[in-house]
C-alpha cells in the first residue's frame, strides 16, 4: 500500500507535476530533435576522419546506435509517464462506484448514532447494555473501515497520478477529519446508552457531532460535509 501524507506541503507537488507535463508535452520531443541533430553533426565529423573504413564504420555504428538508443530511452520514459497518469485516472474513476457506497454507509451509520443519543433504548440486563454497545462500536469500526479504504485506494492514485491526487486532497483531507470527530464520539456514546437513566453528562458535549446530533435536526452539519466532499470526488473531470 502506498501511504500518503495528507500534511504534506504541495509545493514541491505542483513543482513535481509541471516538471512532468512539461516534460511530456515538450520536453521530450525537444531533447530527441536536439539528440537527433547532434548525431547528425557527430555522423559529419567521424565521415569527415581520416580513418580506415573500417574504423569509421564502427565508430559510426557505435555513436549512432548510441544516440538512438538515447532517443528511444527519452521516449519510453515520456510513454511510462503518461500511462501511469492514465492508470490513475482508472483508478480514481473504480474509486466512483466505492464512494456511492461510502455514501450509503455515512447515512446509515450518522442515521443510527443520532438515534441513539436523542433516543436511546431502555436497556435493563448488562446482555441487553453489551450487545448495544457492540452495535454501537461496530458502528464505529465501519466508519474506520471506510476511511481505511478510502485513504488506501487515494494513495493509490497519488502514486499513479499526482496532479489528481492533488486536486483529491482538501476534500480527502476533509472527510477524514470528519470520520475522526465521529469515531472519537463513539466510546462518550456508549457510556450514555448503557448507563442508568441515560445521563447526558456522559455525552462529550465538546465533541462536534455529539452537539450537533443533540439538536435532533435531520442533517447536521458534519453529514453534509462529509456528503459535500464525497459528492465533489465523485465528479473531477479526468483525462
């Protein structure tokens, strides 16, 4: 797995990717017409020598098997890095299907935890508050999950093609940021539903999505975030 840092500074990023573009769109082709023109000069000069024509052949053969060679080199490399840039786009674009069921599991789970903290279930045998509680941290885990995956398959597409990766990583950033706070309110989650009366000081009331879920409104604004940038990444334009 290729792990990428979602902190790093994307200037040596954005120096990295125009180096390659240019490299592709121009360079290449200026660096083989230059080879091609010096082994034309080259081929002048050892014709022009004084020398057996056996050692002009091998010398011509040698230096102009040498600047093909060369040429071929510049070319192979400028075709590996437009397929690796094509592969990551393939990529990102098997990455569409996951992130509508990424959706999917964001509604479901946020659905079920704000059930749970503005109504939870009685529960009267310590069976009754353990099975809960293993819903509630399975809940969790799949937010985990989704976030593993999400962050494997992105640096994944960063490796292959880091000028989409870049424009991936504010809201890949996001979206992880988003899945921690919810995670992080998963243990404050269960101590309310298993404790006696459901005390509401065992809520971590500094914990964002607990605050917000305890408004009972239908969408809060930690789900329309994490859907926001699930809905960007599943409509960049790619080459």
């Amino acid at each position: 797995m290729y792990r990428v840092n979602l902190d790093k500074k994307p200037i040596f990023s954005i120096l990295k990717i125009n180096i390659t573009n240019f490299y592709i769109k121009y360079l290449a082709d200026i660096i083989s017409l230059l080879a091609l023109l010096f082994t034309i000069f080259g081929t002048s000069l050892i014709l022009l020598e004084k020398n057996p024509a056996t050692v002009v052949l091998s010398n011509l053969g040698g230096f102009v098997g040498g600047m093909f060679t060369f040429i071929a080199v510049v070319y192979t490399l400028k075709e590996f890095l437009i397929n690796k840039q094509r592969q990551g786009s393939s990529e990102y674009l098997s990455l569409i299907n996951d992130l509508f069921e990424m959706t999917k599991t964001v509604n479901k789970v946020l659905w079920k935890l704000g059930r749970y903290i503005n109504r939870p279930p009685l529960l009267n045998t310590p069976a009754e508050k353990y099975s809960e509680r293993e819903k509630i941290k399975a809940l969790g885990n799949e937010l985990k999950t989704l976030k593993y995956t999400l962050l494997t398959k992105y640096g994944s597409i960063c490796f292959l093609n880091e000028g989409l990766g870049l424009r991936m990583l504010d809201d890949i950033k996001e979206l992880g940021d988003q899945i921690s706070v919810i995670t992080d309110s998963i243990d404050s989650i269960c101590q309310y539903v298993t404790s006696k009366n459901h005390d509401s000081s065992l809520l971590d009331k500094n914990n964002a999505f607990i605050a917000e879920a305890a408004l009972d409104a239908l969408l809060t604004p930690t789900h329309l975030e994490i859907i926001g940038a699930l809905g960007r990444l599943t409509s960049l334009k790619v080459i």
